[in-house]
C-alpha cells in the first residue's frame, strides 16, 4: 500500500492539473444533476429502436461525452496541436466505437425476445452483457493491435509485468468498512445483489442455485471488460499521444457510466476511476485494478445478501 500512496501522491503534486480538475468535476455534476432526465431519454430511444440504432446512438454518446471533456483539458494545457495528429483520432475514435459495440441489442432482438417470461429476459441479458468482453472487444481490439498499434506492447495492460497485486490487495482493508456502510444504504440495497435469489427463484426454482452461481462467476469477465476499456484503451492505450491528459476524460466518462448505480456509487467511481488510472498510467498494468474490481463487486454482493437475510 505504501509503494501505491508515494505514486499516487507523487502524481496529484506533479501532475495534475487543478483547473482541468474543476472542469471534469463540473461536467460530471452536471451530468448527475440532469442523470434521471438523461437515463430516461436514453431508455427510451433503447427501447423503442433496433440494435443497429442503438449501436449508433451508443456509439456517437460515447463520442459526446469524451470530446467533450477532453478538448477544453487540451485547451485549458496548450495541448490543442494533438488534435491535428492523426494516431490520436484513429486510436480514440477506434476505443470509443468499441466500448458502443454490445451483442446485448442484438441478442435482445433475436435471443432474449424469444421467451416471453421477463424474469428468464432479465436473467439472460445481465449474462450477455458479461460475456460481452470475450465475444466483442477481446478479438476486435486484438486484432486492431496486430494490424495498426503494433508499437503498445503491453496490450494496454493486459501483460503480467508490473501487476503489484499483494500491494492492491492491501488496498481492500480500506475498501471492507466502505462496503459495509453502503450495505445499509436504501439504494444500495435497491441496486445490490445483482443476482436478488429470492427474486429469480419465481423462474429457477430448485435450481436457483447454479443459475447465481452462474451469473457471479460470469461477473468477474465484465469486471475485465470495464477495466481493459478504461484504464486499459483509454489510459494505457492514448498516454502515449496524451500524456496524463488521458486521466481526467476517463474517470468523467467512467463516472457518467454509472449511471443507474446509487449515488454515492456513482460519485465514488469518478475519484476511484482516477486513481486507479494513475496506477494504470505508472505501470502499464490493469491487473491491480481488475482485483479491486472484482472483489469490490463480490464484497457488496455479499454485503447486500447479508443484511437482506439477517433483516428480512
């Protein structure tokens, strides 16, 4: 723990921008306080249009909220010049069509929508969207580094050197007694467990059982996912052309997708986002991250299943 303080510390005396802070702050509040009229919109136009729609839609969202956030920052830093290079555009503008690229619409046209009962709907489209990382974005991204951005050997992160794994693992005394107070939170436990047993049980009945099982071991995938895309393409992936830039315009745009989260979740995750993005920046490694991810997920599973059953 004590190696991730001296960087982190090392970065925010160094590196960090104050001013580019308040305004990724800004836009982020923004963003939260219009969140319902926002989400609302956007689930309606998700569900009243094909997936081919919605890939666009999604995919131009992202592009929306990136740009938006990281061209004042280049202005604010004199860094505007790295927007007439073209390796920035093809490498952004690549990641941030891949994150909009999900199976989810398409599998909920010609999969999901083939079973009228909601609860088997819901169950199956929390699963697709888990597996999305090894169906999608793996083989895509693999690709796009064997064909064009051959020189990022790391593979964005996603290599074994510099993992520092007993030095994240520490971090989780810091995040158990987090955990435990959000437990107690009312949206937290409207949000957590993902798979609610008592719920699914309508459907699976006896078998109730392997299908939570099921669903939690296919969480630690989505886990991946969400760090390969933002610390690992939109850090380790554009540091080269942006530098520590690269930073703030993630942890806005990882903060922004969480909506729908309880909103302590959700602001957490723009400050969580960023330092787990520093550590990112330092050793071109995601694994470190990945753990805090996936027991942080494990953890309020847990969290919400005890007090549901010890409160019940």
């Amino acid at each position: 723990m004590i190696k991730l303080a001296k960087v982190l510390l090392t970065h925010l005396k160094s590196e960090l921008h104050v001013f580019s802070l308040l305004y990724a702050l800004l836009f982020c509040s923004l963003m939260i306080v219009f969140k319902d009229s926002i989400e609302l919109q956007k689930s309606h136009f998700l569900s009243h249009f094909r997936s081919f729609q919605v890939q666009l839609f999604l995919i131009l969202y992202n592009y929306i909220l990136y740009y938006f956030v990281l061209i004042p920052i280049l202005a604010f830093r004199k860094k505007l010049y790295i927007l007439k290079k073209a390796d920035f555009w093809i490498k952004s503008l690549f990641f941030l069509t891949l994150i909009g690229v999900n199976i989810r619409g398409f599998l909920r046209d010609y999969v999901v929508a083939e079973t009228d009962n909601y609860i088997l709907q819901h169950y199956l489209y929390i699963i697709i969207h888990n597996i999305n990382t090894l169906v999608v974005i793996l083989p895509l991204l693999l690709l796009f580094r064997l064909l064009y951005d051959k020189k990022n050997i790391s593979f964005y992160g996603f290599n074994r050197q510099n993992a520092h794994l007993k030095q994240f693992s520490s971090l989780l005394l810091i995040i158990i007694p987090l955990v435990c107070w959000a437990a107690f939170q009312a949206d937290f436990r409207q949000t957590y467990p993902t798979f609610k047993s008592w719920y699914f049980s309508q459907y699976f009945g006896e078998n109730t059982w392997l299908a939570g099982i099921i669903m939690e071991l296919s969480e630690p995938v989505s886990f991946i996912y969400t760090e390969l895309i933002f610390r690992g393409m939109l850090v380790v992936g554009m540091v080269e052309i942006l530098g520590t830039e690269a930073l703030l315009p993630m942890a806005a745009f990882y903060c922004i997708y969480h909506f729908g989260k309880p909103d302590a979740e959700i602001i957490s995750s723009f400050f969580g986002g960023y330092i787990l993005g520093v550590f990112a920046l330092k050793f071109k490694n995601i694994w470190g991250g990945t753990l805090i991810h996936i027991a942080l997920a494990w953890l309020m599973e847990l969290s919400a299943i005890t007090y549901y059953f010890f409160t019940k």
